[in-house]
C-alpha cells in the first residue's frame, strides 16, 4: 500500500524510520471506521493500546533518568503533562497522520482527520507499530524527539503545566474541542506585560496576566479552571479542588 499512498509515504519519512515491515505502517493508519467499511479488515486499535504502553515506558523512562531529585508526584504529574490527548495530537498533525489515515466515508466527511482523540489514537497505534517492527530503543528514540518540545516545557515546572493541561483535557473530553488562548502584550520591549484570554464553548472562560506569554496563558487556566461553575458545562464536571494533586506540590528539582 505504502507504495500507491503519498501521504504514507510523506509519514514514514517524516517521521525517520523506515519501515521492514509494511504492513505494519498500513495497519497503524488503518482507523476501524474504514476496516468496518472493507470486510472487518483489521484496525489500528491493538497498535493503539501497545503504543500507549510504550509512550508512557518511554516518558516515565527519561524523566526518571533526567530528574533523579524528582518525587514519584512529581514523575507522575509531569508523565501526565506530557502524554496527554492534545499533545498527542499535535505530534500527529506535525507529522501528517491524519492525511494518511484510513477512514470511513462518514468518519471522513465529519472531519475525522482533525479530531483531536482520533489523531493521539494513531500515533500510539504508529508507536506500536515502530516497537514491533524495529525494537524499543528505536521506539523510544522517535517518541522522545516528537515529544520534545513538550517535554521541555514540563521540565522547567510540571506542576504549573498541568493546570492548563487539565483544562485541556477536560474540554476535549466534554467539547471535543480544544480551549482557545488570545494572548496580548502591553509594555516597552525591556518590561512587557502580556494578558491571556481562554476560550471555550462559545464564550470567555478565563482571564490572567503574565511576564511571558506562557505565563499568561497558564493564569488564565487556573482562573477558568477554579473560578468558574463546571455545574453549567455538560455532565463531565471535573473536581477542581481534589483532581490532580500530588505528594509534592512544589517546584521539581533536576
């Protein structure tokens, strides 16, 4: 197939492994919307549920490596910040995934290729399939460069990271939608202020101020995540005073 599939073959070089298998490149892309659609041919699903497994060895591996000083919260909290549905997704748009994806006709036309769930789905189902065919040194090697960039943010402090990737995961779960950040700058270049707006469900959700966009961004997190009434949003209400705390609520040290 790899050979009639541009988008196929776009992935594979994307992602810089070369597949011995084929097949097993095929089946990672291979959305059960489709399979049902050509003689129950076999999903992607079981490849999701291996490279779930491998994704979360690989995070928890290097973080345990790289911060020896960290708490087992600590680990926890940011393996969660890192290996999450939205982060997931943004790897997988990076890499094309969803152009090579196959779908069903009505998955297709819903706009199954951008749904966030769909997209992290088919990259674990592509990191299993990269641990059967090349081994778990590979796998771990082209998990952690596509996690990257995220990594490096939780790094610094996953404890802050994590509100806002609470957040996240709560409207993807209740919306299936991501929150929306405006973020605006006041200031002389030398002592800027910057103001974060989030957004969901139609209207403004949380407001904060910061010395970095980041910053800004994260303030107004924590504003929608504890100041507004979940009660109004659909039946998914997360708890914000219980979910997601640690042994160590501090600032991890490397």
């Amino acid at each position: 197939v790899i050979e009639t599939r541009p988008a196929l073959q776009l992935l594979a070089r994307r992602i810089g492994y070369s597949f011995k298998d084929l097949d097993l490149l095929d089946l990672a892309v291979s959305h059960r919307s489709w399979c049902a659609e050509h003689d129950d041919a076999p999903s992607n699903e079981r490849l999701e549920l291996l490279g779930d497994a491998v994704l979360g060895h690989c995070v928890a591996a290097y973080l345990y490596r790289e911060y020896p000083g960290w708490s087992e919260g600590d680990l926890a909290q940011a393996r969660s910040a890192i290996v999450n549905a939205s982060a997931l997704a943004e790897v997988a748009d990076r890499y094309g995934i969803g152009e090579a994806l196959l779908l069903g006709v009505g998955e297709d036309r819903s706009g199954g290729r951008e749904k966030v769930s769909l997209l992290g789905d088919a990259f674990e189902a592509l990191l299993g399939a990269i641990y059967l065919d090349g081994g778990m040194e590979v796998a771990e090697r082209i998990a952690l460069e596509a996690l990257s960039d995220r990594i490096a943010d939780v790094a610094v402090d996953p404890s802050v990271a994590d509100v806002k990737t609470r957040l996240q995961e709560f409207v993807v779960r209740a919306y299936g939608d991501s929150p929306q950040y405006t973020v605006t700058d006041s200031g002389p270049d030398h002592d800027k202020c910057f103001a974060a707006e989030v957004s969901f469900a139609g209207a403004v959700r949380g407001k904060g101020q910061g010395t970095s966009k980041k910053q800004a961004e994260q303030a107004a997190a924590t504003h929608a995540w504890l100041k507004h009434e979940f009660s109004e949003y659909p039946d998914h209400s997360p708890s914000p005073t219980t979910q997601g705390k640690t042994k160590n609520a501090g600032t991890p040290r490397a």
